[in-house]
C-alpha cells in the first residue's frame, strides 16, 4: 500500500515541513553528486553506528543520520510519506514545537535501533550482531515514524488515499488509523522478525520506537487538532432527528479538491423520508419508513457549506454533494 495524499488540509502553511524536506533533498544530492566513493564515504560519517555511539563516540551522528538517505528511493519514500502526513501534525503543534518533536523522534529512534542491536546479542548468531553494530544507520524514517504515530491519534478519521495493489492496481479511501495501525503492526511483526538474524536492511526498530514516541507526546500534551477547536466553538448543535433509531447506514465520505460526495446505503426507504442536518464540520443522516429506521452522525474530515446539492435516492443509496470552503 502506497499512501497518495491525504484528504486533511490544514488551517496554516506548513513551513517547517517544507523546510525539512527542502534540507534532505538538498544534503543527499550534494553528496550523491560527488561520486559513489564520496556518497559512500558520507554514510559511513555521518551514519548512526550503533558501535561507535555505544563508545561514547560520534554521538553526534544521532542527529546527522536522519539527514542522510542510502539511494534516491528511500528519499523519495521518506519525503513522500512526510509530505503527506507532517503538514497536519505541525498544524496541530505549531512550527516550532513541531520542530523539536521531529528532530527529538529521530534521536529516540536511533537510540531504539541501537538498543535492538544489544537485545539482538541475546537472540541472534554472532555474525549478525557484529553486521549491525557496525552499519551506519542512515534515514529519516524514524523521526517521520514520530510523525505517523502523533498523526494517528490526531485524526484517527482522516482520509488516506492510497494506491493498492492485489493482482490490479486500485486507489482506495481508507481512514487514518486503520492504514497507520496496520503500518506499526507490520513494522512489529518485522521488527520481532529480525531478533532473530533474519533483516532486510531496516531499521524496523527505529520505526517502531519513533512510533511509539509520537503516541506518548500526544497523549501527554493532551493535544487537539487545532480545526477540532474550532468546530466545537463554531459549530450549531442539532438534536437528533430520529430516536429510537435502530441501524447504522453504511457511509463513504468522498473529498475532492472543491467538494465532499457523500454516499449512505440505506435500503427500504423512499426519497420523502430522509432527513438531513448538515454543519461545517459534521452531518446527521436520519429516515423511518414504516419499521425501517436509520440514523448516522458523520463528523466530516474538512469544513463544508451547510447546503446539500444534487441529492438523488435510487436503489438503497442516498448521494448527494457538499461544496468545500476553501
């Protein structure tokens, strides 16, 4: 699965973000474009080596390492999953906050990779421990890991868009915390994998740990998204219209550059029965026909206007479109 961009605009430019990406595209061509010898020599300067750290030397390279990227793919995977998800959580934190939480994530992440190593003496032959204490480490994928795990509990329902293939290839809309909770549960699985001598060359424990770091800071600060605050001052408090109720419709929520589709399987009803409620920031789905009962609150990912556009009802499925505000 490859995430495409996320349907989560945030409130303010993200600057720092740009910044970060700006300064690792930049730190990788200078060295890439002097030469294999140079661009190797590079990654074994300024690599995180987890050996030299546990002497108490280079220790500065906790923090250089997650400027340094082995090949153009892993920088442009890095700076993609950046680009899509880093843009939120500074909007959530502010510039400098966010500043100091990424660049703290790596350093913690490199400190899990290196701690991964010591556990390894215990579950992994010999010539595999020596591999790892000796190869520099190098990537952003830690710090950005920090990034994926404050995103997850920040907009748990966020839009992913992401590019799935099985056999054909298909973009699919999928919420935040099922594609980032399957990501650190595959980066777990892996991660216990490579206990036992069987690696890949990643550093799934960097990711895992840098995971984990984002989590605990966002739970400790108590942290909101910043939009989240404004829906709860700005927006209308609507009664539900239907109660008892006693179904669920199946709900997707489409958001495009200008709009938000709207699709609700609801069988059994006609047109004349639905109800609907619509806010900036949510959406009440509610309809009875005879024992037939639904009732849906929808809390929406980005401000709309409360005015429903080209509503159709046709077999079980209810559509209708919402313009954004931009």
């Amino acid at each position: 699965m490859i995430p495409i961009r996320d349907e989560n605009r945030p409130e303010r430019r993200p600057y720092v973000n740009y910044a970060l990406i700006i300064i690792n595209i930049i730190v990788f061509f200078f060295f890439y474009l002097q030469g294999f010898r140079a661009f190797e020599m590079s990654i074994k300067k300024y690599g995180a080596t987890p050996v030299f750290i546990l002497r108490g030397e280079r220790v500065e390279t906790l923090f250089t390492s997650m400027f340094m990227h082995a090949d153009i793919l892993h920088l442009l995977g890095n700076m993609l999953y950046l680009w899509i998800f880093g843009d939120n959580v500074e909007d959530a934190l502010g510039h400098f906050k966010y500043l100091a939480f990424y660049l703290v994530g790596g350093v913690f992440s490199g400190l899990m990779h290196i701690l991964s190593t010591l556990l390894s003496l215990y579950t992994s032959p010999i010539i595999y421990v020596i591999s790892e204490l000796t190869t520099p480490a190098v990537g952003a994928s830690g710090a950005i890991s920090a990034v994926l795990g404050a995103y997850m509990l920040l907009y748990p329902n966020a839009r992913i868009r992401t590019l799935f293939y099985l056999f054909i290839a298909t973009i699919v809309s999928v919420p935040a915390y099922y594609y980032l909770g399957f990501w650190f549960l595959y980066q777990l699985l892996m991660g216990v994998i490579s206990l036992s001598g069987l690696t890949s060359g990643v550093a799934f424990w960097a990711h895992i740990g840098g995971f984990i770091y984002g989590l605990i800071i966002i739970k400790a600060l108590n942290l909101k998204p910043r939009r989240r605050i404004m829906e709860i001052r700005e927006r209308r408090v609507y009664r539900p219209i239907v109660a008892p109720w006693v179904r669920e419709p199946l709900v997707d929520v489409l958001v495009e550059p200008d709009r938000v589709i709207v699709m609700a399987y609801m069988p059994g009803l006609e047109e004349k029965d639905i109800e609907l409620a619509v806010s900036e920031w949510d959406i009440t789905i509610a309809a009875e026909h005879e024992d037939v009962r639904f009732y849906k609150h929808i809390a929406l990912p980005v401000p709309v206007l409360p005015r429903v556009v080209d509503l159709t009802y046709n077999n079980g499925v209810l559509r209708f479109t919402l313009f954004r505000i931009i």
